[in-house]
C-alpha cells in the first residue's frame, strides 16, 4: 500500500473495504467530494429524504419489483429452481434509475443546476436524461464513440429526452473513456456540475452512495425470497462490470453466510478472475493491466460490461473469499439471451444474459430444492438489432 494511501486510511476509514476504496483525486476535486460526502451523510439519515426516495421508487419507477418463478427454465434442466428478480420492468428498464433517482434528489439539495454522467450501455444515460428532464435540470451524458454505435437507440433516447449526449473518441472509445471525460468535466466545471456516476467505483463517497441506492434491490428480494419460498436463495446471481446492480442484488445477503454470492463477467474483461490491485479513476480495485501497468483493453458484447476495474467493495468480497467471481464466453450469453427469450417470453439485456449464463451452468449441479436467484438488470431491447446482426453472421 503506497503512503498516499496509508495517510488516508489514517484520516478516514470511510470509503474502504479492506485495502480497496480511497479517493486520489487533485486537492480540489477532493474538496468537492468531501462536500459530496457530508451532504449524502446527512441526507441518508434524513427520514423526509428517505421518504421522497422511496415515493419516486413506487410511483415513478414502480417498484417493488416482482420475482418470477423460471418455472419452464427449471423443468428443463432438472436442478435447483431459479427465480428472477425483475429490475427489467422497472421504468426507463434497468436497475440504473434507483441510483440516479436517489442521487439527483441530493443533487437537487445541493443546489446544483447541471448533472453529467458517464454510460456504457446508455441505460444509465437514459435513466439520468429521463430523471433531468422530469426536474428540468441541464444534462450532459459522455459515452463512448464505439457504444454509441452499439447503442444508437439509447443514444436517441437519451436526445428525445433532452440530454446532451457526447461521444468520447478517445481510447477505445468505451466506458473507461467515458468516466475519464466526465472525470474531466467535473474537475473543469465542480462549482455548478454534480457527478451522477453510475456504477459503484470511483472515489469516496461514490461507491457508498451507489451502494445504498441501489440495495433496495436486495431489500425487496431477501423478504419476497422469504414470503415466496420460505426461506434466503442458496446463491444470489448477478453480472458485474462496474458492479452496481450486482453490489445491489448482494447488499441485504453480505452478513447471510448461507448465501453464495455469485458474480459473472465476460472472459475478455475478467478484472475479478485476474486482476491485481491498482488505481483507476480516483480510487483504489483489481484492476486489468499490461505490462507497462496500464489498465488493459477490454472488450465485451455487453458494453455496460466493458470496464478494466470494479467497484472496491466487489474487490473485497473477491479477496476476502465472501464473493465468488465466474466468466462466460460471448457464446454462452447469447445462449443464455436465446434460452431465457424462448422458454420464458422475457428477453434479457445482454449484461444480465452473462448471469443467466452462468445460472444455465450452475443449476443443474443442485439438488432440486436448492433455490437460485437471478438479478436481472435490466431488459433486452435495446440489444435485439446488437444481437440480430450478431446471429446472422
């Protein structure tokens, strides 16, 4: 641990998870984040902002989501029974909009007047877009030149809504692009512009606060496993790319050790499996490097997968043993994206297919009263034309 680090897990443990987490920023950008820190401190224990955040969960976004019984995916593979926790219905289609609800209504106390956010897939650019343009507040996503592409729809969303969508040539032109610009921006423009990050990296208190806004994922799943089935899944299944519909789905299960906490990435961005400790963006994960210790390239079919870190907490579930991290190939997800459409009438997005992947592989290796939760992050829409073109070739 360099000493950067040690002095500042002896100012603050806040924003550490074992060796991970931390904030190495320049000193104004800190300033900035330590006021990010106090506000959200102060307004999680406030029972009026919980109460807004929990009127939009319900009324605008239409939670709790419901879990559904894959009752035709179990019969045929002949295991554990697999349950879906939906956040495909959730409005704007992802899991992305409990995040960016929570956080733009900080925001709004905070008196900022401009939001800017990164997205790989666009679904948490289009969950920002559609949160601004219901608070009429000036929005700017950077995405990458290459999802773009891949995105085109969601881009167009994200314009339909008024956003200011701005592609990243840079780099690859992928998701680690994105954040460095937007990282830029907000070093530039930190009096008038509040981050909305996305997924749970980043430095302190990024991490905590997508964290806390999206565990009402697990909040719901862990009562409606026990009025439904009677008792907590033997695994939680989630996708992990930056990590935050994943961290969600495992929040209420991490002091539940009878619960296997089961994260799948892609075999070509597989920063858990062999990634080594680094910093990236301002904090400290397992991060994906070459040989001259750069972050490495990566590349997934599901760009909101695409990402050569993780979230600091993920990293010390992985080091500690409490997390257990699998690949799948591309092959398989497109697979698992073919099966759970056909035998169950809902196409996932490809980020969740890398879940479901997995699922295919693990359930039948369990006796049949074994119970498998699915966190499925979000709907498959805008990977169909992706995953068309894919197919014909």
């Amino acid at each position: 641990m360099h000493v950067e680090n040690v002095e500042k897990r002896q100012q603050s443990e806040k924003g550490w998870f074992g060796e991970f987490g931390g904030s190495f920023v320049p000193p104004e950008l800190q300033a900035v984040l330590d006021h990010l820190a106090a506000a959200f401190e102060r307004y999680s224990a406030d029972p009026e902002f919980d109460a807004e955040f929990r009127a939009y969960l319900k009324d605008f976004v239409g939670r709790p989501s419901p879990i559904t019984f894959a009752e035709n995916l179990t019969r045929e593979l002949g295991g554990a029974r697999i349950y879906l926790k939906r956040e495909d219905l959730n409005h704007t289609g992802a899991h992305k909009i409990n995040n960016v609800l929570g956080q733009i209504l900080l925001a709004r106390r905070m008196g900022a007047k401009r939001i800017i956010a990164e997205t790989g897939a666009g679904q948490h650019g289009v969950a920002t877009a559609t949160a601004c343009a219901m608070f009429d507040m000036d929005c700017t996503i950077y995405m990458g030149a290459e999802d773009t592409r891949r995105q085109a729809l969601n881009v167009f969303r994200m314009e339909l809504l008024g956003a200011k969508v701005v592609p990243v040539a840079k780099g690859q032109g992928r998701l680690k692009d994105a954040v460095d610009e937007a990282l830029g921006d907000l070093v530039a423009n930190y009096e008038n512009t509040f981050y909305l990050l996305g997924s749970a990296v980043g430095p302190h208190p990024f991490p905590t606060m997508v964290k806390y806004f999206q565990s009402v994922i697990s909040e719901e799943s862990k009562q409606q496993m026990l009025d439904t089935v009677g008792r907590l899944p033997d695994a939680v299944i989630a996708c992990a790319g930056g990590g935050s519909n994943a961290i969600g789905a495992f929040a209420h299960y991490i002091d539940e050790p009878s619960v296997r906490l089961v994260g799948v990435e892609p075999d070509q961005a597989p920063t858990l499996t062999h990634g080594v400790p680094a910093v990236i963006h301002g904090f400290r994960c397992l991060v994906l490097l070459d040989e001259q210790g750069n972050p490495k390239p990566t590349w997934s079919i599901a760009a909101g997968l695409d990402y050569p870190g993780i979230g600091p907490e993920h990293s010390h579930l992985k080091v500690s043993g409490r997390a257990e991290y699998h690949t799948v190939t591309n092959e398989e997800v497109l697979q698992a994206f073919q099966i759970l459409s056909k035998r169950e009438g809902i196409i996932p997005a490809l980020e969740s297919a890398h879940a479901v992947a997995y699922a295919l592989e693990l359930a039948p290796t369990l006796p049949k009263d074994a119970v498998l939760l699915i966190n499925l992050s979000g709907r498959g829409d805008k990977d169909v034309e992706q995953v068309f073109k894919m197919l014909k070739k």
